[in-house]
C-alpha cells in the first residue's frame, strides 16, 4: 500500500465521543487526502493537505476537522462522532494536487459510531 | 463539474472469458481517467490512468481500458478473466486536489 500506514485500523465508539484517526506516509508527497466510502457512495472527499499546516475542505467536511504537523503525518479529527460518520476511512497521498496525479491510498480504517 | 457513473453494480463473468467494466464520465475541460481495484478488507490499488494520446491504457494485472471521447467512455477490460480477479472495482475522475468515484463495479469470476 505504497508506504501508507493508517492507525487504528478498526475502532468502535460511542456517540458524542472525540475520535482521531492518523495516517502516516513514508513517501515524502506533498499532498495528503481524507476520504470516507460508503455503500452506493464510492469514496467521497472529507479533507485534504497540499502541505504542512496547509489544509483544506472537502465535500463532506461538516463534522470532521484535520491536522499536519508534519510532512508524513495527517490527522483527521471526528470532535463528537455520530453514527452517521459510520463508516471506512481511507488516506491517500499524491505527488502534487494535479488532476492528471494519481493517488495512492492506505489500508483503510472501519469506523463503527453506536 | 467531474462525475462519472458506472452503470452495473454487478458483473459476472466466467473464468477464461473476457470481462468489461463499464464507465462513463462528465468533465469540464480534459479528462484525466482512473482506474482502481479494491480487494476483501483493502485498500485502493491503483490500476492505470489516462491522461492523453493512445486510447488503449494498459495497466497492472493485465488489464487494460479503452478511452472513448465521443461516447465519453472508459471501459475497464481484460482478454482471460481469473478467479482471483474477483474484486470492487472503482472508476474516478481527476479535479483539482480531488478524485471523484463512481459508485463501484463489483466483479465475481465464476470457476
């Protein structure tokens, strides 16, 4: 999975609880993305990083807020979960932010909100 | 605005015999094509992309996609399906800092 690791792989929690998920990359990409699939949905774009400290909202941002520290570290930050966030996060990563760059994503992490 | 639509939720196709994966799309502007595989508790594995000149792409695994502009087509094929071929198979196009999915093709080989 191209030298992306996600933390915790699987996790189960409560509503209304804080939850953090973290994804490291060992690639060096500039750019980091958050992206949440769900049946019928395909993968949709939560957030995304086109650096340190520099961020930006997705399409389905409400509810979630991200982190980067640093250039292998990208944090995404459920503040109080709902069970409508249930679902599987994916990371990727990519070179630049260029339509035509291909990203590479993690292994993935199942988020179960009861 | 970048869509695309993949029209079956299920293809079955016998091993040994050729199999497509339909996709269309919508885009402003040139179309950069993408095609993903994703496997049983997996992530998403990166086939092959178009971005321009030949329409046949040839990619990993021995599958290759065929890029039509005036029936704004990307169709995912393969010659000799495997049993191990049997997978979610995602088609996406590329927008600025962003990848827009289908909804996913699920294939099963059947033995």
């Amino acid at each position: 999975d191209a030298g992306i690791t996600q933390s915790p792989r699987h996790k189960v929690t409560e509503t209304g609880t804080p939850v953090t998920l973290r994804c490291h990359q060992t690639e060096n990409h500039r750019y980091m993305y958050w992206y949440r699939q769900d049946p019928g949905h395909g993968l949709r774009l939560i957030h995304y990083s086109y650096g340190v400290k520099d961020t930006d909202k997705g399409e389905v941002s409400d509810g979630y807020s991200v982190s980067r520290s640093k250039t292998e570290d990208f944090l995404l930050t459920l503040e109080s979960a709902t069970s409508s966030q249930t679902s599987v996060y994916f990371c990727a990563i990519s070179e630049s932010g260029l339509a035509r760059d291909t990203q590479y994503f993690g292994p993935g992490t199942r988020l179960t909100v009861l | 605005a970048q869509s695309v639509a993949q029209p079956e939720d299920q293809v079955n196709v016998a091993e040994g015999n050729p199999l497509t994966v339909k996709c269309t799309y919508s885009v402003s502007g040139n179309p950069y094509l993408f095609w993903y595989v994703q496997y049983p508790n997996r992530g998403l594995q990166f086939l092959l992309k178009y971005i321009t000149g030949d329409n046949l792409v040839k990619g990993s695994y021995g599958f290759e996609a065929e890029f039509n502009k005036s029936q704004t087509s990307f169709h995912l094929k393969k010659p000799s399906a495997l049993v191990s071929d049997s997978a979610l198979y995602f088609c996406a196009v590329g927008g600025a800092n962003n990848l827009f999915f289908g909804t996913g093709t699920r294939l099963t080989v059947i033995p």
